[in-house]
C-alpha cells in the first residue's frame, strides 16, 4: 500500500480551522503520508501541524443544500485531548479529506507509523536505546553474590514480555526460571525491580495460573525463598481485587504475608479507560454548573484510582524502607496495575528518580523492557466510542503520570523535571516521531528492529538545549525518602493537561516565566556576594599586611 492511494486531495484552499481557545483561521490543507498541515494566510496566526497518528476520532457534520451536501465539518479529536474542526466548502474535497484522514489515523502495519520516516536533523549525542540496559542499570547489584545476569529468555520462549536480558538471584537456576515461568500468568515469573538502601528487594510478577491441578511450585518457592534472606517474612501485594485473583496458597508461602491492595476496577484494561473518558467528557462540560461538573469528576473515578494507586504505593514503601521486609507484587497479568505501584514505590524511595535522566530509567525498567503492551493499550484513547474501541485499550500509563504529579504538587521542590516532562511522556506515548513507545514487547521491537531503524525519545531529551526546557526551577536536590498524604483533599485535578485546550494556560506560563527570573536574579545576585566576600577577604588580608609591616 501506499501513503498516496489514501490521499485523494493532498491540498486544498480556503479551509477554516476552528478550536476553543483561538479565533477561527482561513488557511490551505495538506495531507502528507502521515501530518495533517494547515498554513495560515495572516501573519502570526494559529497554523496546524497534526500526526495522524494523533487522532483518536473522525467526526463529520455535512451541509446540506435541497438534500445535497455542499460541504461539511470534519471534527478531530485526538488523544493529546485536543479538539478541532476543519469546516470545508465543497462536497468531493469534503468527503475526500474525511475518507483519507480516517484511513490514516487507523493504519494496522506497525512498519507504517511515522518512527521508521523519521530522521532528525541534528546529530545524535548519546543512544537512548542502549543507555538504560539492565546491565548497566543494576551493575552494582552484580558486584555482589546475590545476583546475576541470565539469557534464559534470549529467544522470549518463558515469557515473551520480557526481556531478553533478566538480573535473577545468582544461586536461581535457569531451569528453575523456566518452571516458575510455567506456575506464573504468562510466564512473568518474579523479577526484580528495586533494590532498597537497606538491602529489601521489590520483585514483580503475575498471577499464579488457575490452571487446575498445579497447586504449587518448588521453583517458584525457591526464588522468593532465595529473596527473603535474613528476613523473618516477605509481603505480597495483590493489586487487582480481593477475591478476583489466584494468589499464592499460605501453606507454601508461609513466611510470606497476603496484602490486597486494588487500586479499582482494573479486570480488563478498558476500564481504566472508561474511567479517563469520563474524567476528560467532564473537564470539556464548561456548561454545567460547579456542582454538577465536581459530581461528574467524582463520578468518573480517576481520582479515586490515583488515590489508590498512591496508597497501594505507601504501603509498599513503607514494608520495604521501615519493615525492611521484601515485596513482591503482582496483579492479574502484571502488565498495568503491578507497573503502577513498583514505579511509584521507587519515586518514593529513591531520590535519583526523580531526576529527568532517573525517571527516563525508571520507565525504561519498569514499562518499555517490562513489556507494558503501549500499542495495544494506547491505539485508542477517550474520544474513541467504547464499543469501537479493542478490549486492550488502556489508560494505565496516564494513570502512572498523574500519580507523579500529584507527588510533585506536594514535593515540588524534590523533582528536578517540571511538569512539561510528565506531558511529553503522555503524549510521545500515543504518538510521535521517536520509536521508544512503539510495540508491545522487546520481542517485537526486536522482530521490527526498532533500535536501529528509528531513533530514540531520550537521544532528544537528553540534548542540553532541550533538557534545559525540561528542568524545574524549584529544584533542591532531597535525598530523603518522600511521604505523601494519600488524604483525597490532598489529591488535584492536573489542570495543566485534561484543561489545556479548555482554559488558557498563558497566566500559568507567565507565572513560570517570572518564577524562573526571580531564581535567575537570585543566582546572579549570590554569585555577586560571593565575589564580594572574596574581594572583601583579600582587602582584610592587604590591611592586615600592611598593618604588620607598618609596626615592624
């Protein structure tokens, strides 16, 4: 197939562009392989410059004249939450554009989307692909005794979601992975996340199968044994729902505790889904009174799964940093919910994540070489009706993002990265021209050579001019472990993202912009002191000197 055949008008004149926030533009359409481009004809005007891939969903609202359309409005609305409208004037090129554009948001073939064109224009400084490899992240860990590396799953026959290259217990056999991955939904047997300054370890897994007739795993056993050390008990937080998945039976795990701590309705990911629908279906309402849009935001649950989330985090932190006990967690699949809560926990604990290059790792570890499927989940979003939508569809990362910000509104001191990061991530995950996202598993980007046909979202990040727009002026470096209140009134609605294209942001960018002066100043105005000190020491000195050579 080619990109041309979908393209049946690839320009046309006089389309007005119509948004929320800005006054309609008249301008010329085109329609490329994979952008949607709108040139404005005034000077210093709002123009368009749209991944297809960006759009979530094509709404059409013809004109009709005696029965017959004479033109229409094609309404987008994409899943950075944007929604616009392109009104057109004639009927052929009505149809055409809404035909092309429907065509190219929903391509199936992988090798089409905009990552395998895309070639940037500046040079390449490091390779974000290889940066973050388990090797190289966990290599303290490897100095010990207690851990190695195995390519037990170099061909991904034991799990075909993880990665090739696992850190498993050093007296673990790689027969011994193999039968827990057999004991274990989808082969995720238990994997190791974090490492904690006391030595507690954070593992993470699925669910024991529910196949009948393998009640037990001496394997299984053996690697939470291995893990469990000098401790006296190990917990293992189930975060899907108390009685809604098989769980490890106590009398093999006796020295392990069962904790239940679901963070909602997650038994299929389309319902977190539905949830970030609601959330966002009540932040674009500005009809409706206070109280109807607070009883609509109550209504959608998000804020109640973020609550959740935070607090099933806490309470893994707090087994690890003050029990010094390990934990394993673990729900369902262990693709979404158990990512959410080993990530948090380690932004808790660990102050390098959060840093801009420590949050770049931590995603790596615990959702790109975790095997988080972000096509399946992310090839759909909230604009898209429910029941057009694939059952995989998923918010579970978004989920994961607004979790962090509520950390930063209650630390916002102790992140190095503002805010802007949290949105880049959201939206390079749903579409962009870096290949970081794409593909379910390291599996298939292996099978489509992603690492070397497409570039990297952290080789961009990681530039010093791009990094620079990322940090946070507030930074001062905490080195301490952070506790956030997990109180619903401490929870805030992350207007900076559902409300962007429904509220003006230009106070909120001012007041950055002023904010980032006055510390500038303040900068400046230290290092003038300092100077001054300086100059004010050696002058004593000179006094000093002569003083001495006066009275001698």
């Amino acid at each position: 197939m080619e990109f041309a055949d979908l393209i049946k008008t690839p320009k046309l004149d006089g389309v007005l562009l119509h948004d929320h926030l800005h006054a309609t533009v008249e301008g010329t359409l085109c329609i490329t392989g994979h952008h949607l481009l709108l040139s404005a004809r005034q000077e210093n005007s709002q123009e368009l410059w749209l991944l297809h891939k960006n759009i979530d969903c094509v709404e059409k609202k013809p004109f009709l004249s005696n029965n017959v359309v004479v033109g229409g409005i094609i309404t987008l609305k994409c899943k950075d939450l944007r929604i616009i409208s392109l009104e057109i004037k004639y009927s052929k090129e009505y149809f055409n554009i809404a035909s092309s554009l429907e065509q190219l948001s929903s391509l199936h073939n992988i090798e089409l989307d905009y990552p395998f064109f895309y070639r940037p224009m500046y040079s390449i400084l490091e390779d974000g692909f290889t940066i973050f490899r388990p090797e190289s992240e966990f290599s303290k860990l490897l100095t010990g005794d207690e851990w190695r590396i195995s390519h037990v799953n170099k061909d991904f026959s034991v799990c075909s979601t993880y990665g090739a290259i696992l850190i498993v217990p050093k007296s673990i056999t790689d027969e011994q992975i193999c039968q827990s991955g057999t004991f274990r939904d989808g082969g995720r047997f238990p994997i190791l996340s974090y490492k904690h300054d006391n030595g507690a370890t954070l593992m993470r897994s699925s669910q024991p199968i529910s196949t009948q007739g393998i009640k037990r795993c001496r394997a299984d056993e053996a690697i939470l044994n291995v893990v469990l050390g000098r401790s006296k008990k190990g917990f293992i937080v189930d975060t899907w729902g108390k009685g809604k998945s098989n769980t490890e039976t106590d009398q093999h795990y006796s020295q392990w505790k069962k904790v239940n701590r679901s963070i909602g309705n997650v038994s299929n990911p389309s319902s977190i889904l539905d949830s970030f629908t609601k959330l966002v279906e009540a932040c674009n309402d500005t009809t409706c009174s206070a109280d109807k849009w607070l009883s609509r935001l109550e209504g959608s649950g998000w804020l109640g799964m973020v609550l959740n989330s935070l607090n099933a985090a806490c309470v893994v932190a707090q087994c690890l940093d003050q029990e010094g006990s390990p934990v394993l967690v673990h729900g369902s699949k262990g693709l979404d919910s158990t990512l959410i809560v080993t990530s948090l926990v380690q932004i808790i604990l660990n102050p390098d994540c959060r840093t801009v290059r420590g949050l770049q790792a931590l995603i790596e570890r615990e959702w790109i070489q975790a095997g988080h499927p972000f096509f399946s989940r992310h090839k759909y979003s909230c604009y898209t009706p429910p029941q057009t939508r694939l059952k995989t569809s998923g918010a579970t990362f978004i989920l994961f993002l607004d979790c962090i910000y509520q950390l930063f509104c209650q630390f916002p001191c102790s992140f190095e990265f503002s805010t802007n990061l949290l949105i880049l991530l959201f939206e390079h995950s749903y579409f962009s021209q870096y290949g970081t996202f794409l593909c379910d598993s390291e599996k298939e980007r292996s099978e489509y050579k992603v690492q070397s046909r497409t570039t990297s979202l952290w080789s961009y990040l990681n530039r010093p001019d791009v990094m620079k727009s990322l940090l946070n002026p507030l930074y001062d470096p905490n080195p301490h472990v952070i506790w956030p209140s997990v109180a619903p009134i401490s929870l805030e609605l992350w207007d900076e993202l559902y409300l962007r294209w429904v509220m003006d942001q230009q106070n909120m960018t001012n007041t950055m912009a002023q904010i980032q002066e006055l510390i500038t100043y303040e900068k400046e105005l230290r290092t003038k002191v300092l100077k001054l000190r300086k100059q004010a020491t050696d002058l004593n000195r000179e006094v000093i000197d002569l003083i001495r050579v006066t009275n001698n």
